[in-house]
C-alpha cells in the first residue's frame, strides 16, 4: 500500500507543494478520550520498541500533550500507558510496553498478544540507529567497550533493533496459530528530524521497507510468508515527535527538520495510513 518516497511527503524536498490540508479534518477527529474506562479493556492496538526508541514521546505528541507548555521528555516507562485514540466513530484503546523493565515488558506483550480479544495492530517503534541509552552505567561502558561516536552506537542499535524485531514477529506469528492475530502492523521510524536529508530519508526507508533486501525487510518476509501476505497489512512509516540533539561522548547529530510543515506532513502521513489500514 506503500508507495510515496519518504523524501516525497515532506514539502521541503518536492517541487509542487501538497494540499496541505487534505488530511486536516482526519487529523481534526483523532484526540484522546477520557482514561476512565481505558484500563478495564482490551487492547486493539499495541506499541511495542526498544528502550528510549521514542514510544512515549510518540504517543504523547499524537495525542497532542506535547504540545503543552507545562509538558516534559518523560524518563523511562516502567509500567505500560495505555490511551485511547478516536478517529470517526471508531475509538482504539492503546497500550505502550515499555522498552526498559523486562518483566513489565513481557507481561505487556503477552497480554496484548495472548490474553486480549481485540488486538488490531501492532506499532513497532524504530528509529534508524539514532537511539540513546538511558542507564548512565550502560553508557560508560558501552562507550568504554569502543562504542564511542554515533555512528558506532547507532550499528550497535541496529543490531538490537534486528534481534528485537525478530522476537516481535516471532510474537506476532504466534497469534496466527492462537486465532487472536492482528491485521496490521506499522513499523514506525521515529526522529526523523535526526535523518532529514533526501538521500538518508530514502536510504532509511529502503532498509525498513516491507520489499526491500535489507536484513530488517527479510524479517518482515519471513513473517508474511509464514502468516499469509492477505492476513496482515504491512507498512512502514517515518515520524518526528519531538525535536532534539543526539549527543553521544562528545559526537553530536543535530536535529534537522527545517520547518514544522515538514513534522506536519510526518503527522498527517502517519495518520493516513494508520487510518486506511
Ligand atoms: N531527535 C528526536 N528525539 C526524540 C524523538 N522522540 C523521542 N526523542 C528522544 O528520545 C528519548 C526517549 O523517548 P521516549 O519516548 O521516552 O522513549 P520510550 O521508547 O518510551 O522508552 P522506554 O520508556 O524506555 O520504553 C526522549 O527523551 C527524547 O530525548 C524524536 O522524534 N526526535
Ligand atoms: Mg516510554
């Protein structure tokens, strides 16, 4: 279903400008409802990453809070967050499985995958290697074992980010066999305000994209073809929630969107196909 370059939807990198309010009303209608009920339900949609990958910041920018000036970079999930999206008539309640507490992040995963009737979606939250380590003591050490400058750290990232998706899909074609399995799943990579340059766009897209022949878009095969190409939808999609330097034993990556109509544009992407699943 995906076929626009990434470098294609941002305004600052196409040459006839897009309707830029041709999502407007879609966009109008998504907002968080009240989480007075959202904890007694079953999930329909899960968000599952590796620590730090931007999960809640995510989250806390669809639903607008970000927007907030009293609003702060939360610290590290311990618990699942759930919330509760609406768009039309239709509302999903959303849970977010934090990337760092193993045990409350298994549990998460079960429950969503295993225990609940109602999964729809799966959001896997990437981010390109631009991760950054919230243990000060893993930092150290991680940068004493030779990981020391960006793009070292962001190999090491994906590599995780390999593993770590490997065991999602392996979750995922699990609920095939159980009759409880989702029918999309979106891999959305995150900051990518930290990768905004035509060329990485494209290049980051084409590792990520479900027909690519990079090693993440084989993983993204091998479960179609274990589950059914027509039973799950698969689309990758970019996003920025939030601007920020990546800064890494004195190597920086700069934050990079040159305009909020181009995180707009993100925005509206991501709620499209999100929307059309
Ligand atoms: N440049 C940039 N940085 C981001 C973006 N989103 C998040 N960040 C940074 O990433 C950090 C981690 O984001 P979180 O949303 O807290 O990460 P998480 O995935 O929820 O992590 P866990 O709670 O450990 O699972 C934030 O504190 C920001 O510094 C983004 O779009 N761009
Ligand atoms: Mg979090």
């Amino acid at each position: 279903m995906e076929i626009e370059k990434w470098s294609d939807i941002a305004p600052s990198f196409i040459k006839v400008p897009i309707t830029a309010y041709k999502y407007r009303t879609l966009i109008q209608k998504w907002w968080k409802k009240s989480l007075a009920y959202a904890n007694l339900g079953d999930t329909n949609i899960v968000v599952l990453g590796r620590p730090s990958v931007g999960k809640s910041v995510m989250m806390a920018y669809l639903y607008r809070e970000s927007n907030d000036l009293s609003w702060k970079l939360p610290l590290a999930s311990k618990d699942v967050e759930t919330g509760t999206l609406t768009l039309g008539d239709w509302t999903k309640l959303i849970r977010v499985v934090p990337g760092q507490d193993l045990t409350k992040r298994y549990k998460g995963i079960n429950e969503a995958f295993n225990q609940h009737q109602q999964l729809e979606g799966v959001i896997y939250v990437a981010n390109w290697g631009y991760t950054d380590v919230w243990n000060v003591t893993q930092k150290e050490q991680m940068i004493e074992n030779g990981v020391d400058n960006i793009e070292k750290l962001r190999i090491t990232n994906l590599a995780g980010e390999l593993e770590d998706f490997k065991f999602i899909c392996k979750k995922i074609q699990e609920t095939f066999a159980i009759g409880k399995a989702p029918k999309w799943l979106a891999i959305v990579v995150n900051k990518a305000d930290l990768f905004f340059d035509k060329n990485e766009l494209d290049t980051a897209q084409a590792y990520y994209h479900p027909k690519g022949d990079s090693d993440f878009s084989k993983i993204i095969q091998q479960l179609m073809e274990q589950v059914g190409e027509q039973r799950l939808k698969c689309a990758c999609i970019p996003l920025c929630s939030y601007e920020k330097d990546l800064e890494w034993n004195g190597d920086t990556v700069k934050t990079n969107l040159r305009g909020e109509e181009n995180r707009k544009a993100l925005a509206m992407n991501f709620f499209k196909i999100i929307a059309n699943f």
